[in-house]
C-alpha cells in the first residue's frame, strides 16, 4: 500500500540563525553609510563642528532606521520562539522579509541626504510598508497552517495578526501625505517604532 508523501517539517532553528546573522549585517550597514564628512586643509574645529552639523539627518535616519530594524528583530525573535515548525513556504517569506530588510540602508542614506524631499521620502516608507507586509505574511502564514506551539494563546495570534496590520497601513499612509506634506510622512515614521516598541507577549494556554 502506497502511504501519501508528506512534507517534513523542520524547527524554526536555521532561520532564526540566517535571519539573526542578516540583521547584524545590516545594522552595520546602516553606519558605514553615513561617512566621515571630508574636509578642505586647514579647516577649524568650528567648520568641523559646523560639518557635522549639517549631518544630522543622516544621524537621525540612522537612529530612525536601526530602532526600525531593531524591532522587526524582536519582534521577529519573538514570533519564531513561538512556531514549533516550518516549511518551505514560511522559509521563503522569511527571505522575503530579510530581501527588504537588506534593502533598509540605501533608502536610509538616501532620505538621510535630502530629508525634505518628497522622492526619498516616498522611496523609505515603501521599503518600510513592505517589510511590515513581509513580516504580516509570515505571522499570517504560520497561523492559518498551525505552526504554533499548541501552548500558544490562539487568542494572543488573533490579537498578533491584527496589531500587525497597523504597520503596513500606517506606512501606506505616509507614502501617500508625502504628497501633501513630507513633514507628515516623517512624523510617522517617528511615530511607528513607538508602536510596536514592545514585542507582544507569549501568553499559555491554561
């Protein structure tokens, strides 16, 4: 008798550690984009300080991203500690998550140079809005196919799936004020890590 063929299903260790190794990357990323600003001969500590100055948005996207990225992290650590499997389609929308994540630096160098103008600013909240549609996918995903740890409150995923639906519809909205003001759209920027700052709890059944 033929017995039907069934995918295995491997823990969640190797993504975890491809993942973690993925985010230190680019958080290192994320500083060397910044640069040493260059400086004519005989420049003064004053024209130094004044250079440094006039960096300060690239100072400030730096922080702005790598709180980003730091929460997409533990967030992240979070989920995966939760998921008692996997496949290989939670493993590519894993990958999916990190090809935006990866991407993080360059938008980041870019609004860091001309904060004010609309394209960078558009360019940064899409990569943001589909990172968060990324991370959604995943939690989404792994929910509807019962990759939790039984333990896990299924009213905690509930509660999970619909907190994460804010970030993807926050970000679209800031790309779209960036069209009515680019002030907005960094305000929300601003305002999204504050969200999300805490990861959500792992709560058992009892």
């Amino acid at each position: 008798m033929n017995i039907p063929a069934k995918e295995y299903t491997p823990g969640t260790s190797r993504i975890e550690a491809f993942s973690d190794g993925v985010f230190a990357i680019v958080v290192t990323l994320l500083v060397i984009e910044i640069g040493v600003p260059e400086m004519h001969s005989g420049f003064t500590t004053q024209d130094l300080l004044g250079a440094l100055y006039h960096m300060s948005p690239k100072f400030i996207s730096f922080a702005l991203s790598f709180a980003v990225i730091a929460i997409f992290w533990s967030n992240h650590h979070q989920l995966f500690h939760s998921l008692e499997k996997a496949d290989r389609k939670l493993l590519w929308l894993n990958n999916l998550l990190l090809f935006w994540m990866s991407f993080i630096p360059f938008p980041t160098a870019f609004i860091g140079e001309y904060p004010l103008n609309i394209v960078p600013v558009v360019f940064y909240g899409s990569v943001l809005f589909f990172a968060s549609v990324s991370f959604n996918l995943i939690v989404t995903y792994a929910a509807k196919n019962e990759m939790y740890y039984p333990y896990i409150s299924k009213e905690l995923i509930r509660q999970g799936i619909k907190r994460g639906r804010f970030g993807p519809v926050i970000y679209f909205i800031s790309i779209i004020s960036a069209f009515i003001s680019v002030y907005i759209s960094l305000f929300i920027f601003l305002l999204v890590p504050v969200f999300y700052f805490i990861p959500q709890k792992i709560v058992k059944i009892d």
